[in-house]
C-alpha cells in the first residue's frame, strides 16, 4: 500500500478564532491544519473542510491522496464548492479555471493548470501543483517532529523542466513519429447488433447515401485502409477481448499493474509494472516497444519502463494493428450518423 493522507489549508491572511482546528503557516498566505485527519474518514474531514469555509472568507482547500495513486482536490468559499479535481479518470473537473484567482493569482494561469492536470503520474501532479500553489499538500503531523522542510515557495522550475520533458517525448524530438494515413467521414462501431460480441479488426462503418438514409455496412481494418467485407466472414471473424491478452495478468484497482506472463516477449517476461493512473497495457510493437492506452494518449515504453513517447491522439483508439492505430470520434452508435464523426488511420513508426 501507497501513502495515503488528508490535508485541509487556508489561503487567506488569518483563521478563524472558533474554527475548532489547529493551524500553522509554513508557506506565504497559506495555513495548513496540523491536527490529525483520518484519510479513512473522507466522508468526513470533507465536511469539516466545507463548515469551516463558512466561518472564513478566504479560500479553504481540501486535499485527499489515496494509496500515493488516486487524488481528491476541493476548493470551498462560503460553504460551496468553488472548485473541484480529481484524477479518477470518470469524474469531470468543476470550474477548475476558477482555481488561479482562489489562490490569488491575476487572470492567465489556464495553459499552465490544464498542463499540470495532464501529469500522468500522481506523484508528478502532486509536485506540481505543490509549486503553482505554494503549498504543502502532504503535510502529516508527524512531520513537525522532524528536520523536513514544510514550506513551499510558488516558482516554475519543476513545470518548465516538466514540459521540456513531455515537449522531448511528444514533439519533433521524439524518436517515433505518428502520422496520418487516410480519414473518413463516418461513424465506426465494434458491434453490428447489440447482441453480437466484439470481432476482431471488423467493425461496422455508418454511412449517409445519396439519398440521406443511414447505411450500416461491416469493414475489417487491415492497417492502411478500412476494407468492406462480407457479412459471413464478419460473423465467423475471431472474438476480440481487451482483458483476455494471454501477454498481460492485470491486478486492476488503485494502482493498476501488469505483470507479463511468458507469452509476451522474453525481455518483459516476468516484471510487474505499476501503470501510470488511467493507462493500461494494450499491445507492444512490430520493434518491440510496449503501447500504453488510455487519457486519449499513447505512451510507448521500452523493457526498462523508460517512456520514451507520448504522443496524443483524437478519438478513441478502436484497434492498433502492428503499427497502425485506427481511431474513431464516434464509437457507440447511439443516436445514430453523427455529421461530423470521423474516422482516422495513423501509422506510429520509430524514426
């Protein structure tokens, strides 16, 4: 097991006399509670954060780290919630551009917040918003009976450093390119009915004819093209299961992991990988790189765990076939041919 924690901070010039809590400043306008808070009682510390902004009018900030991996951020003015954040990879953001001007920056700060949200390590994201905030988030009252330093100091080494990097792996630097190879105008689906598992490399394309009547027809993604096909040969095409790779044992729950069973290949055999929050293992490459799915990116890796690419895609990814990645905006079929559904076919190749 992580470390997990509950922080609750003021940003403001005092606290309140009958706020009930112990407080101290460590860092410039920020007062942090050194009582002890149980991280088993979320439900709890949460609403005690939420009744003492009710007694101040600066900012109270709420802070939840569970097993070093799973993030919970609040941000309460008068007893509501003027901001929110978690990193669950389900739960959308509240009004998180709000959040500058609750810690008292001036208009701007938008690019660089929704780069910092993007981090895709908690451990990243935690020393990041450390240094945008000014604050210590993992304060612990332990920590006053020791020599560490529990100041923070607003700056932006650690984010231009890790930018530089994500600009390295994501950019013209980065040892893989990916590139497009062919777009639809079209709707792309993993079902032909509802009652029919998922097949393998076939899908069902929706069109517009000539006349504006939606026209259902199955494909196969053959790498480069979305090819037509039979619908024989689509019914008796291979079943397809993202969780049933025999390369890959996952242990899902916060962290995920992987470990890799004999029949991925002999250089990854053996190791257990603790994944990066909301990215799972999903295939390795002609060349031998692992692919890492998730956050609308694609993290390549090599056997060492170096990431060495991350490279940010539209849509959803429906199938990589050795290097090809097909994508689609629209992949659920719900409300029938959307007019601006597009289908995309990238090639990742290594430089």
């Amino acid at each position: 097991m992580g470390l997990s924690l509950t922080s609750i901070h003021i940003y403001g010039d005092s606290v309140p006399a009958d706020c009930g809590f112990n407080f101290r400043s460590f860092s410039e306008n920020w007062f942090t509670c050194i009582d002890p808070l149980p991280c088993e009682e979320m439900k709890n510390t949460y609403a005690m954060a939420r009744t003492l902004s009710k007694k101040t009018s600066a900012t109270v900030l709420w802070f939840y780290l569970f097993d070093s991996d799973m993030i919970w951020m609040t941000f309460f003015k008068d007893g509501k919630i003027a901001a929110s954040y978690t990193n669950d990879g389900f739960t959308p953001g509240k009004k998180l551009f709000s959040i500058p001007a609750l810690v008292g920056y001036e208009d701007g700060n938008k690019r660089r917040l929704s780069n910092i949200l993007a981090a895709p390590t908690a451990e990243t994201l935690i020393a990041l918003l450390e240094e945008f905030l000014g604050v210590d988030l993992l304060f612990e009252p332990y920590l006053l009976e020791t020599d560490q330093n529990l100041s923070r100091t607003r700056g932006d080494t650690l984010y231009k450093q890790h930018m530089e990097e994500e600009k390295r792996l994501s950019g013209k630097n980065s040892p893989f390119t990916f590139d497009l190879v062919v777009e639809y105008r079209a709707g792309l689906y993993p079902n032909f009915f509802t009652e029919h598992e998922r097949k393998k490399s076939f899908f069902v394309r929706l069109d517009l004819n000539e006349n504006g009547k939606e026209v259902y027809s199955p494909v196969q993604f053959t790498g480069p093209a979305l090819e037509p096909c039979d619908l024989e040969t689509f019914r008796k095409a291979e079943s397809a299961s993202s969780t049933d790779d025999p390369r890959f044992e996952f242990s899902f729950g916060r962290p995920c992991k992987v470990t890799f069973t004999e029949q991925a290949p002999a250089e990854y055999r053996g190791q257990t990988w603790v994944l990066p929050n909301g990215y799972f293992a999903y295939d390795f490459l002609p060349t031998g790189e692992l692919i890492l799915l998730g956050n609308r990116r694609l993290i390549i890796m090599d056997h060492t765990e170096t990431v060495l690419a991350k490279l940010t895609h539209k849509g959803d990814v429906m199938e990589i076939r050795d290097n090809y990645v097909l994508l689609a905006t629209d992949s659920f079929g719900f409300y029938g041919y959307q007019p601006n559904a597009k289908i995309f076919i990238y090639k990742l190749s290594r430089k």
